[in-house]
C-alpha cells in the first residue's frame, strides 16, 4: 500500500489497483501549492467529516475523475449527491466492502458541521485493510477510549494515521497513547502546520515518540510511505 502526503490531512493512497485520496484540502493549502490538484487521479474520495480543511476540493476532484465515488457519512454523503456527485453514505460502526479492500467507518470525538452550515452528521474515521496492509484513517478526534476496540474488531493496524497539531484535535503526546489504543507503534502525523495554532516542532514530535519506542513520521507534501502487512 502506497501512502502519499499531500498536506494537512490529505492521503493520497495506491492499493489493489485503486487510487484513493482522503480528505482533500489542497487549494486553500499554501504549504500543498507544489500539488498539481486537477491532475489527481481517483478512484473513491473519502471524507472523514464535513469541515472544511477536510471537504475543500471534494467536489472537484470527484468532478475531473468522471467516475470517482465519494466515501463518507450518510449526511455528506447526501450533500454531495445534490451536488451531482455519486456518494456513499455510510456511519459510524459500519463496514462496508470495496474493489480496494474493507473500511470501517469508526468513531471520532470532534464536529462536522459542512463548509455552508449544513451539519454533516457526526465525524468519523476509517480502517481501510486488504490483503496488502491495514491502515487506521483516524480524522480529526480527540484521544477516546473508543480507539481500544480498533485491534479487538480489525486486523494488526501496520500505520496509523492520526492528527498531532493540537487546538483543534488532539496533539503529539495524546496521539502517541492513541497508538497504543490502536496497537500500532508506526504513526504518520497529520493535520499539523498548515495554520499558526497547529504549527508544531517536529523534532521534539519525533523524539517523544521514540522515548516511548514509537515511530512517527512526519512526511513533507508530495513525500511518499510504503505500508505492507
Ligand atoms: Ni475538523
Ligand atoms: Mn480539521
């Protein structure tokens, strides 16, 4: 499974013959402005919530890939389909299976109210697995005792992917216990540095996690991580 950082907290992802991208916020992104955003290629968009940092070009990627299916909430993905696009809605606790793999559709502790105040249902993540790796998509949450049921319901999670900007989510201290939750010691950080209040010092990031035997990576925009099971 390949896993391409294209800033904030949106995931390119390369797996069983798909292409995937999660939560596209690139053209309001200075630090993604190296994104060539109408030459992105998908299959599925998914959206872990209605914010705008999250949704910003949803449409239009789902627009230039003709058949480019939308992947979120039931009350996204409504939103969506009014706009033209064809969506799926899931919530929370379902699964659901696809050609790329399985998701699950789990629990997040945040808000989601959609870019023109339409709510968007409650926010949520995903674990994404197949036959090549299992990847667990946290979106914006705070730390929850919730993660803990991640390994009791999915397979061995080989990369987390969780926010450690802080203010509006949890940080990089609350997110290494989160990687326990989820018994994974490999996690990328996401939703860091694209606006002052998430600005955070990645070196001091990286070494807290490796006091504790972790490893978090923190990749630059366009960098790529390989995950295999
Ligand atoms: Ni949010
Ligand atoms: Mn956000």
């Amino acid at each position: 499974m390949k896993i391409t950082y294209l800033g904030h907290s949106c995931i390119y992802i390369e797996t069983a013959g798909s292409k995937l991208i999660v939560d596209p916020f690139i053209s309001g992104n200075e630090l993604a402005s190296t994104v060539a955003i109408d030459e992105i290629e998908v299959d599925y968009i998914l959206l872990t919530h209605g914010h705008q940092d999250h949704v910003l070009d949803a449409e239009r990627i789902a627009k230039n890939n003709k058949d480019a299916t939308i992947i979120s909430n039931f009350e996204i993905a409504n939103w969506y389909e009014a706009k033209g696009c064809s969506a799926i809605g899931m919530n929370l606790g379902g699964q659901l299976n696809f050609p790329f793999g399985t998701l699950k559709y789990v629990v997040a502790i945040h808000s989601s109210t959609l870019p023109d105040g339409t709510p968007g249902g409650n926010p949520g993540g995903f674990v994404l697995y197949n036959d090549e790796a299992c990847i667990y998509i946290a979106g914006d949450t705070a730390l929850t005792i919730d993660m803990q049921l991640i390994p009791q319901l999915c397979p061995k999670v080989n990369l987390a992917i969780l926010p450690v900007g802080d203010f509006f989510t949890m940080g990089y201290k609350d997110a290494c216990i989160a990687s326990d939750f989820v018994e994974c010691d490999h996690v990328l950080g996401c939703h860091l540095d694209s606006f002052p209040p998430i600005e955070i010092d990645h070196s001091e990031a990286i070494d807290y996690f490796e006091t504790k035997g972790k490893k978090l990576s923190l990749l630059r925009v366009t960098e790529t991580l390989e995950v295999w099971k």
